[in-house]
C-alpha cells in the first residue's frame, strides 16, 4: 500500500506509473498504481471498464464544490532512440524521462500530490475527483466519453473540471486552454476512365479533377476567425493514386484532408460545405467524413478567473488563455460541466526523451493545490 504521507510529492508516483507500460490499448498496472495512492488519500474509487479500455472515476468527499481533475494514463508508442529505458522513469540532472512524463502521467501524479498538499493544508473544495481514462491516445470510443455517461447516470456532475493536458509552450504558467478547435478529416475518392496518355479522349482522368477540387478549397477562406479562436483552416495529409506506370491515366484517384475548425461552424455547416465544393468539382466522387468532436468554448467567467489568479500565484506570469493547438477529452467533459485545461510543458510529448524537469513537476503540484484552494467557495 502506498503511505499517503509520501503523496505530497509527485516525483515517486510519476516514476511508478512511467513505469508501466501502458501504451493504448493496454494498462500495465498503471490504473492499479493510481487507485492505490487514491485509496492512501480516502478516496471512493470506482474502476469502470468499458468494452477492453480500462477506467477510473474516484472521489474525496461529497459536498460542494465538486471540483473535478481529468487525465489518461495511456501513452502512444515509445518508438527507438532513447538515451533512457522510455518506461525507465528515471531522473538524470533534474529531468524525469519517460513516455508519458508530460503526456500526461506527471500531471496525473501532480493532481494527487495537489490534493494530498490541500488536504494538509485544509484546503480542500468540498468534494475532489479524478476522472482518468485509458483510451485519450486511442480511438477514444470507451474512455472518457463512457465515464461521463455513468457519471451523468450517477449524480456526479462536478461543478468545474480541470484536465491535465500539457498546455504550456516553455514554462509553467503560460498558457490556459479554455477551448478546442473541432476537426474534420475527409476523404474523397474520385473515379474516372482508365486509358492511355496518348489518347486521353479515350479516357476519364481523375486526378485532374481531384486537383482542381483542393484547388477550390484552398483558395476559400473559411472565415476570419472569431474571438477567442484563430481562423479556420484545412490541410491536405495525402493524395493517392497507385498508379505505377508512366504511360496509363489512373481509374481513380484519393485524396485525405483535415480541417480544423473554429466555433463559425460545425460538423454539420462543413459537410455542407464539402458537399457542395465536390458537386461544383467531381460530382462522382465518393466522400467519407469522421468528425472527431466540434469546437468547444469556456466562456470567462468567475472560475475561470479563479484558475486564472492561481495559476499567476504560483508561477509568477499572468497565464494566456487560449484554444489552439489539438484535441483532447475535454471536448467531451464540456457537456457535462465547465472545462479548462492547464499542465505541464509540452515540447517533448510524443517525442523521444519525453521529459519534464523535476522543479516543474513539484511546481505544478503546488499550482494544482492552488486552484483547490481558490476553490472553496
């Protein structure tokens, strides 16, 4: 069993969660690792397993506020070329290596350090709670996602949650993310008349017309931002034909797009747009469109600000609030309560020698055990 006196220090728990291997779909033992410590702190911890994707729900009083931390302890692939063991957890001048030491399991040690700080500091909101997935770097069907529907089902609607991600460029206290962008990804398979290029009126190209509709929307500007998101954009991942002769015009031709989009639009205005963009190009052309989730936004308010003033407390610069960047499960948890985002920094997430500094991971403990504080009322 863990000693909860131990637990105001991240440090130990990062290393033993790093340490399990727990790249998507599988665990390792790192949600065993968790509940342990959680259990140390006096935590109801609930194990939900949905489908093969392992998750936890665990909460620490119940009155109000209900303030609620979200996170995954699923990593992506190490990959080759480490100085380090990636699952080695080991500290060398200062640094924390390992894949997940800012993507996100520092950050998921620093929520229970954070705690264990306020508890001994009797700062603690009313009630606390850990939502933790093991699906955030996979398809995301049976995680987050599921977790908030039992805590729908259960009454366990926190009143603000904060997720772990690592939202800060260089240093600590940077950046609040109080927003996501949506994305789209597309793809569009237009077909033709297979023939020779000698005598293309015997044939159908279809990579002239597939060019001509990404030429097309590139050169429509989706709109000019608004305010709190940046413009909308649209990148072009792959276009594919197989074709492996230099003589034959192809008999169909594929292309793959990504469209990242701010709150002018939503799923259903770009499939529109799309829509009407292939009928106006290639008319035959077959589309396949997955929406992985559309743009969200915290407005300002009072808790925000709260995290706000926190955040500046304890790293000494007044945090940028900001929506860009990728997606993350806060786009799911914003159905549910009001969400923001602050962590770690991210330069090495998904990266070989994923790292953080020790100094930055205890920082942010404290800075989680701010923010509870703040949170009291």
């Amino acid at each position: 069993m863990t000693d909860a006196a131990t637990l105001t220090d991240p440090l130990p728990l990062a290393q033993r969660l790093i340490r399990c291997a727990s790249v998507t779909p599988a665990d390792a033992g790192a949600q065993d690792v968790l509940a342990d410590a959680l259990d140390a702190l006096g935590f109801t911890v609930h194990r939900l397993p949905f489908g093969t994707t392992p998750n936890l729900y665990a909460r620490l009083g119940t009155g109000a506020p209900h303030f609620c931390f979200a996170g995954h302890t699923d990593v992506v692939p190490a990959g080759e070329g480490w100085r380090h063991d990636p699952f080695g957890g080991v500290v060398e001048d200062g640094i924390l290596y390992g894949r997940g030491a800012c993507d996100m399991k520092g950050a998921v040690a620093a929520f229970v350090a954070g705690v264990a700080q306020a508890r001994i500091a009797g700062m603690l909101p009313g009630s606390v709670s850990l939502l933790i997935t093991g699906d955030e770097e996979g398809p995301a069907t049976d995680g987050t996602v599921r977790v908030l529907d039992w805590m729908r089902d259960h009454g366990e609607v926190p009143d603000f949650c904060l997720v772990g991600e690592p939202t800060n460029p260089d240093a600590l206290g940077e950046v609040i993310k109080i927003g996501r962008r949506g994305s789209l990804s597309a793809t569009v398979t237009v077909h033709g008349v297979q023939g020779h290029v000698a005598y293309p009126h015997r044939a159908d190209n279809p990579i002239h017309r597939l060019i001509g509709l990404l030429q097309a929307m590139l050169a429509e500007r989706l709109d000019e931002g608004t305010r709190w998101f940046e413009p909308s954009g649209l990148q072009i991942t792959t276009v594919d034909v197989g074709n492996p002769a230099g003589n034959v015009i192809p008999p169909a031709a594929t292309a793959k797009f990504n469209i990242r989009y701010n709150d002018s639009h939503d799923a259903v205005s770009l499939k529109a747009w799309i829509a009407g963009m292939v009928a106006a190009h290639a008319p035959d052309a077959k589309v396949l469109v997955h929406v992985t989730g559309d743009s969200f936004l915290t407005e300002p308010g009072p808790r925000i600000a709260s995290l706000a003033r926190a955040v500046a407390e304890v790293f000494g610069t007044t945090p940028r609030l900001d929506t860009g960047g990728g997606t993350s499960d806060a786009r799911f948890i914003t159905a549910l309560c009001p969400v923001a985002e602050f962590g770690l920094v991210g330069a090495s997430m998904h990266m070989t020698d994923e790292r953080t500094s020790v100094a930055d991971l205890r920082a942010l403990a404290a800075g989680y055990c701010a923010v509870l504080g703040r949170f009291q009322s």
